[in-house]
C-alpha cells in the first residue's frame, strides 16, 4: 500500500490558485479557447448546481469580482491550458480589463444543467461560426470531452462514481496509521511545501481586510488580552485567516486537499500550530500530517467530490487525528478522535463558497482540538451516539451514506434557495 498512498497523496495535496470551482470553470475556458484557436467571441457554460452554488459569491484572484462569469471569461481570454489549478496565475491587467467588459457586455453565459454528475463543467467558446466545447466531470481537472466545431477531438467518457476512477477497496485507518509510521520520512517530504504555502497566506490573512476577518479578529482580541495565545485559538486563527484571504480572492495560492483550498488549508494548518506549540521534532509533524492527509482522502471517498455536507468536517477530523497523533496519542486515541469529530458538526452544510467558509471552518477547527484533547483522556463517543459506530470503519461509512443518501433532499433546497434569492437581486 505504500507507493499507493504516496501517490494519491502527490495527486490530492496540490496548489491552486482561487476557490477550486470556479478555477476549474476557467480551466475549462481555457482549455476550450485553446481548442478554439480563435479569440472567443462569446463564452457559455453550463455546469451542475454543485459548481453554480460553490461559485456564486466567491471572490476571484485579482479581480475584486465575485462569480462563474469572471471566473470563466478570465480563464478563456487569457488563461494557461497547461497550469490546471493554477490557470489564472500570472492574469495581465489588460486580460482582467478585457474579461470585465466581457461579463458587463453580457457575452458571459451560465446555466445550471440537469442530470448530470455533482462536478460537471460544460464551456463552449463561439468565434463566427467556429466553436471549442470542453467537459469537465467528476474531479476538478478531469476532461472528458473536447470538441471543435462539433468534431470530438478527445474522449474519455467513463460511469460517473464521483471518486475520479481511483480504487479504495484496500485502504482502511489501520492501514494508513501503519503507513506513516514505517514510511521513510524522505519519501513524504513533498508534503512540506503545503506547510509553507497555506502559512504564508494564513500570515496575509492576518494583515490584510478580508472578507469577514475571522482570523485578524481573533489576533486583535489576543492583542487586547480577551484571548489567549494557545493551540486552541492560534489553530483556529490561522487557519480562518487563510480561509478569509482566499475567499476574498487573494492571489496568492494555498495547498489544496481533495479538490479543496478549504480542506487543504483546514487540514494543515491546525497540525502545524500543534507541533509548534509542543515542540515536537518536524518528523513527527511531517507523519502527522500525512495522517491527518490520508485520513480525510479515505473518508472524502465516501463523501465525494461535491456534497451538502461542508468538507471543512472531513479536513478537520483528519486534522484532528493528526493533532492527537503529534500529542502521542496511539491508533485508539486516534480512532477516538474521529468518532468525537463525528459526533460534533457533522450535518454542517455546505451553501457554497463564500466569505463565511472561515466561520465554518473556526467551529470545525475547534470541534477537531478539543475532540482530539478527549481522545487522551480516553473520553470517547461511543455506538450509542446517532451515526457513531464503534467501530471507526463503519462511522466512516456512515458520514458517506450521510452526505450522499441523507442530504439530497438537502442539497436540491440549498440550491433552490440560493437561485431564488438571485433572482431577487437580479
């Protein structure tokens, strides 16, 4: 299992430059304008109520706009095909003028499609009478279709499982705690540049105004002496902090985790801050992280890519496991801490992306510190509590039949609620 799990630690633990969904729309732009060969004219997309609501009020890198329509038109008039997550690095002035006058002309379409998977991302770039169509389904980046002028140019159609085609059947929590703590530590180093990514926009977070400032709140509450500077409130700060400057649209990227800047920074930084606050060896950090990585890849299997279930639970319970694991916690203690997390926020929604993800990943981040302190104290949520099983396999199990049986209902009346407020506003 271990060349497994390295490797789907290289393919999850990856930088992005923006919320991930309307990044992949303008990837999507981009990869179409490039099929194109032509300087689009017009730009449609049609993507699935997951995508419309996770790009609705999201800030994008550089533009000081919110939404899918920037998003995309950025990505289609001066997006790289080649960088994936990272495609609207590097954005001139010029472009992002460009891309302004191409949503305020209202050459800029979006449309939710039905019937299609959770992740589903349809762009078509009209020139004349020319056209470049691409799709992106399931995973962020995963094209399946693109098209010129109606001629299939590639096609990697497969059954939508929403797992990205990656086989999970041979991993469990036992496997992963014995993988990261018999793998060389030279072979999970590459795991330190999200350390450094996601503290570096954490720190930006803290002195620049963004969005709501979760986390410069929190660091002018210490500075008045209403808070304490402790693991607790440092893990919680930092981690809004950065949850804040990328929601606003900083430019700046973080490490993502699962198709998720959110999850990627949530599931960091609260292990980082512990083993600074123990003074633990970096090794030690490096394995714990590694957990807290695998952990919430094995449950985002589960889960899927897009859900009503806020993903900031699954980053945040593997952080959590991560934490317990720097505090010399043991595989019980571990599992404890996932049961705990368990019985805390799950059920948060997800309502798209947004300024207020930082408020929602500082209750997770504290829910994930103090269900690991009951961990080693052997203070455990135990099979009598709601979805919790005793055994950490099955609860794992239960969170998936949660998000994907439990929360359709919930999904659809998110969706609903946020068009028809639209409309309002429209």
């Amino acid at each position: 299992m271990k060349e497994v799990f390295l490797q789907k630690l290289k393919e999850e633990f990856v930088p992005a430059l923006g919320c991930t969904e309307p990044v992949a729309v303008a990837y999507a732009a981009a990869k179409a304008r490039e099929v194109l060969t032509l300087q689009p004219e017009r730009i449609e997309f049609f993507v699935s109520g997951n995508i419309l609501k996770n790009g609705m009020g999201v800030g994008i890198p550089g533009s000081g706009m919110v939404g899918l329509t920037i998003a995309g038109a950025l990505g289609a008039l001066g997006g790289d095909p080649t960088a994936g997550l990272e495609v609207l690095d590097g954005i001139s002035n010029d472009v992002m003028d460009m891309a302004k006058s191409f949503v305020d002309e209202g050459k800029v379409s979006v449309d939710v499609k039905y019937d299609v998977p959770k992740l589903y991302i349809e762009c078509i770039c009209h020139s004349g009478d020319n056209t470049g169509r691409v799709i992106i389904q399931d995973r962020h980046t995963n094209i399946v279709t693109i098209e010129r002028n109606g001629e299939v140019v590639y096609s990697n159609a497969c059954d939508s499982d929403d797992k990205g085609g990656a086989d999970f059947s041979q991993w469990s929590f036992e496997n992963i705690y014995n993988f990261i703590n018999t793998v060389d530590i030279s072979e999970i180093r590459f795991i330190e540049k999200g350390i450094k990514l996601n503290k570096s926009i954490a720190e930006e977070g803290l002195k620049g105004n963004y969005g709501l400032q979760v986390g410069k709140s929190m660091l002018l509450n210490i500075k008045k002496g209403l808070l304490s500077s402790d693991i607790m409130n440092r893990s919680i700060m930092l981690t809004a902090a950065a949850s804040d400057a990328r929601m606003a649209g900083s430019t700046m990227p973080v490490m993502s985790n699962c198709g998720s800047g959110n999850q990627g920074i949530s599931v960091t930084l609260p292990v980082v801050v512990a083993a600074e606050e123990l003074e633990v060896e970096h090794e030690k950090l490096l394995r714990g992280l590694a957990l807290a990585l695998l952990t919430t890849i094995y449950m985002k299997s589960f889960v899927g890519q897009l859900s009503a279930l806020c993903g900031v639970l699954l980053s945040t319970a593997g952080a959590g496991c991560g934490i317990t694991y720097i505090m010399g916690g043991d595989f019980q203690q571990i599992g404890m801490t996932l049961k705990n997390m368990t019985g805390s926020v799950t059920g948060m929604i997800c309502d798209g992306a947004k300024y207020g993800c930082s408020h929602k990943i500082s209750a997770s981040v504290s829910a994930a510190i103090q269900s690991s302190l009951l961990a080693m104290n052997h203070n455990v949520l135990n099979g009598m509590n709601g979805i919790i099983d005793d055994d950490v396999e099955a609860t794992i199990r239960n969170i998936g039949r949660l998000a994907n049986e439990g929360m359709e209902v919930t999904d659809e009346v998110i969706l609903k609620t946020m068009l028809e407020k639209m409309k309002k506003v429209s």
